[in-house]
C-alpha cells in the first residue's frame, strides 16, 4: 500500500508537467507595418505580379506567406488611430469615435471645408477608464492576455491617445513592458545621427521624437533595427520568464519622413531608382528585416513551432503627393485606386499574413475580407480565452474559420467605415468626409459634403475606375439603408452643413 502511494506520489510532477505541456498557451507577435500599401512588397496580394513587386525585396514576407495564409482583402481604417482604436478594443470606427489620427489634448486634427462643420469627435483617442473627455473606454484585449497568463511586450508606434491622457500609454492597456510607445503617430526621423529628433542636450525637437533609444544616438543604428534590437531583448526576457508571450511589433516603418536605410539603399539606386523611391524601397526592406531577425530568433530559441505570427497594415500606402511635409509622391498603390486617407482600396485594403504551426495549411491565400476590429476577438480565440466581459461591445469577429478553413464568417457579413472628417493638408481621390459599406462584390461610398454615392464592383473593377451606382439603383438604395441603419445603431457621428446648420443626411434619407 505505502509503495504504491508513494509511486503515486512520486509520479504526480510528471502527470502535472504533462498536463501543463497540453495546456500550454501560443506566443503571439502581432507585426504591424505603419502606412504600408497593398503593393510595397515582392509578396504580391493580387492575381499577378506587379512592377512594384518586382522593384521591392520583402523575402521575409514570402517566408512567412510560404508557413502559413495569405489575406488578399483584409481592410482597415484610412487613417491610423482609427485602425490601432478597432484593434485595441474591437470596436468598429463608428462606435469608438476615434475618426482621425490623435496627438495633443482636447485638439483636433481636421482639416477646414467650406461647407462642412465637423462632428466634436474622440479627439483624445481610447482609455482603459473614464474620466478624460472625448474618449472612448474600452477593455483592450491585451489586458485580457495579461490577466490569462501572457507576458506581454509593446514596441514601436502606439497612437492610441492623445499627449496627457490615458491612451497615451501602452502600460494602462496592459502591456507589462513598452519600448518607446507613446501619444505620436510618426516620428521625426529614423536616423540616429539627429538622436531620433532629440537635441545635444537630449530634449527633444519635436512631438515626434521617438523616446526611450538613447543607447543607439549617434551609432549609425536605423530606427527600425534600434526598434528591432529592443525587441529581441525584450523576447530573451520573455523566454527567461518561462510564459506565453505577446510581442506587439508595432513599427514605425514605414512612415513618413523618407530617410534612408543605407543597408539597403544603394541597392535600390543600383536599380535605376530616384534617390526618394530608393529610400522608400530601403524602408521596407528594413522593415522586412525586422520580420526576419524575429523569425529567426524564434527558430534559435525553440519557440517557432508554437508561435502564432500575424503581419497587418494599418492603412494604405501614402499615396496623395502633397503631404504636410512637402514630400513628393514615392509610392503608389496600383492597381489600387489612392492611397492613406481615402475610401477607396487603396486607402484601406491591406496587406496580410499569418502563419500559425499545425493550425494553418502552409502556403494558402484566403480571398474572403476581413476588418481590423476582427483581430480582437481572433486573438482571444488563439489564446484560448473563451469568457470574457468588456465594458464595449465587440464589432469584431473572430476569422480563426478562415484559418482553420472550417467556415466563412464573411459570408453574408457587411464591413463599414466613417470617416466624418477631413485629412488636414491633404489632397487626391476619395480624400474627403464619407462612410463606406462593403457586402458582398458590392462597395458602395457615398460623400458627405456633396451628397453624391459611388457603386463599384470590386472583384470585376478592383481599381476603381467604373462608377455603377447609375445602373444599379437598386443597389444604392439596398446598401444605403444597410448603411444608415448600422451608423445609427452604433450612435455614428456626422458632420453639418455651415450653410444650414442642419446635419448631414443619412445615406439612406439621400435618393
């Protein structure tokens, strides 16, 4: 009897560690590109090749897209606090209110109209509590992952919350480590020879600065590989704590301002490229990099094959040509239609890959569309944590069918966008106050300021270029009163008319 219970004894480490290994949670690394086009990469998301694959060399995104799934329509929003606010909190754009990009407190960044009053919008982005005017609260499901288990490391851009407020840091989201997040949504400059926009004094020059790198000032280190070099401490750190790991790899890469990534740029002039075009292709190659040197740290240290990847843009490549700095056009987003800031695809489709070992079939590509806000309630999914209570409702809806290739949960689903608002400084196609639907082939924008509503197919016009709404009245008005009833059931914010004072009409009260 007494040897029996203590062989049972003895052999309860062993059944508990085998217990505990079945049980054992994923890492997660979200990789998410900051105003990446759907073409600034060799990876083409299309049915065929572009020129623009041909000019850039992502090899590093073609390793992932060969272990795992390819998303050929996966949208956000046009604009980036408005897609990093969906993702945080899983709410779409209309609800949380955060319509354009935040910075300073209590101050918006709209640009003027001559006939438009804009909507007093969450100009100070989303917080974890109340308390802050023009903010929407919301439990993040970062905070989830932390109270589940995870270990969870924030790097790079976070652009959640205005200067001063809650959603200024990563920390009140539940991130348990931030490496330079903070209020700015770009940053002054990547070389570290200019100390990442601080002085000789260290004070910084600008609200973009990028805190926290100063180990790197005056090294030659690219902000990217500084950002990346954080990171894979942070990862060794992660590994020592011996839990299941978050990494939100959130570059600055590849916003604006266009400095160069000697690393890669002479290579690119070697192709017969303007000194502006071969510094963009050096930013995404430097990006790549990124995704690379975490790959490969994940198969050093044993973790890849229990290590989900999911790589994402936040919005469309900046593609308008007349930005607040100055900067000619350098990139384009054919055969999409504009770029950031726009409702047309070339604003909102992104790129995106994720790689999740023996869940995914390696070397797929899924054509269904997806929206941004759906990675909250995907994650949660991934992680095993099914129960949960948040104070937001949830838009978003989990796309682990499309990855498991059990189901279709874009099937009979409409995706929307609002953007009440004006991009300041910025001009071009489809750059202007709207709201969006997409169901099914069918996309329909219509215009505040004029009234006016585009019908495209998208499968058949993938660029754009033939407005339908006059054939298919029949349409227009289906999607129009899909439209108008989904901003009012999520109390959506429009703009008014100077003229009249008088709100804008609803899409669906516009023939």
């Amino acid at each position: 009897m007494k040897k029996t219970l203590l062989f049972s004894l003895a052999m309860l480490p062993l059944v508990n560690g085998m217990a505990q290994g079945q049980e054992k949670k994923p890492n997660i690394i979200l990789f998410l590109v900051d105003d990446m086009g759907w073409q600034d990469t060799s990876l083409p998301f299309w049915n065929q090749k572009t020129m623009y694959n041909e000019r850039y060399e992502t090899p590093n995104m073609e390793r992932l897209a060969r272990q795992g799934m390819m998303f050929t329509q996966a949208y956000a929003s046009s604009i980036s606090s408005p897609t990093r606010c969906s993702l945080m909190t899983g709410c779409n754009a209309a609800r949380h209110r955060v319509t354009n990009w935040t910075l300073e407190k209590n101050k918006s960044t709209d640009g003027e109209t001559d006939v438009l009053n804009l909507p007093d919008w969450n100009v100070n982005g989303i917080a974890q509590v109340s308390g802050t005017d023009h903010t929407f609260v919301g439990t993040s499901f970062v905070e989830l992952l932390r109270e589940n288990g995870y270990h969870t490391i924030h790097c790079g851009k976070a652009h959640w919350g205005a200067i001063d407020t809650p959603g200024e840091n990563p920390c009140h989201f539940g991130f348990e480590t931030n490496i330079c997040g903070h209020a700015a949504g770009g940053l002054a400059t990547y070389l570290s020879e200019q100390n990442y926009g601080h002085d000789e004094n260290g004070n910084p020059t600008s609200l973009m600065a990028i805190p926290g790198l100063e180990h790197y000032w005056q090294t030659g280190t690219f902000a990217t590989e500084a950002l990346t070099q954080e990171a894979l401490k942070a990862l060794d750190k992660a590994k020592a704590y011996n839990q299941p790991f978050y990494l939100y790899m959130s570059h600055y890469a590849i916003h604006i301002p266009i400095d160069k990534d000697m690393r890669f740029f002479e290579k690119y002039k070697q192709k017969g490229l303007s000194d502006k075009e071969a510094a963009y292709a050096s930013l995404i190659e430097g990006m790549d990099k990124s995704l690379g040197d975490i790959m490969d740290w994940l198969e050093k240290n044993g973790e890849a094959d229990n290590t989900i990847i999911l790589f994402m843009g936040d919005n469309g490549g900046y593609a308008s040509g007349s930005g607040w700095r100055d900067e000619p056009l350098f990139t384009q987003n054919y055969p999409l239609t504009a770029g950031k800031g726009s409702a047309y695809e070339g604003g909102i489709r992104e790129p995106m890959i994720v790689a999740w070992p023996h869940v995914v079939k390696p070397g797929t590509r899924c054509d269904k569309y997806l929206m941004i806000e759906d990675y909250y309630p995907t994650i949660l999914e991934m992680a095993g944590i099914k129960d949960y209570h948040t104070p937001q409702p949830i838009d978003g809806i989990s796309f682990v069918p499309l990855l498991k290739q059990t189901g279709d949960p874009s099937d009979g689903r409409s995706l929307y966008w609002n953007f009440p608002n004006i991009w300041a400084g910025e001009h071009g196609p489809g750059i202007a106050a709207t709201c969006t639907i997409r169901q099914g082939d069918w996309k329909l924008i219509y215009f505040y300021e004029t009234g006016k509503k585009e019908l495209y197919n998208i499968p058949d016009d993938i660029s754009e270029k033939h407005d339908v709404a006059a054939s298919h009245p029949d349409i227009v008005k289906q999607l129009s009163a899909d439209l108008g009833a989904y901003l009012r059931s999520v109390d959506a914010q429009r703009p008014a008319f100077k003229s009249t004072g008088k709100l804008v009409p609803w899409p669906d009260e516009v023939e």
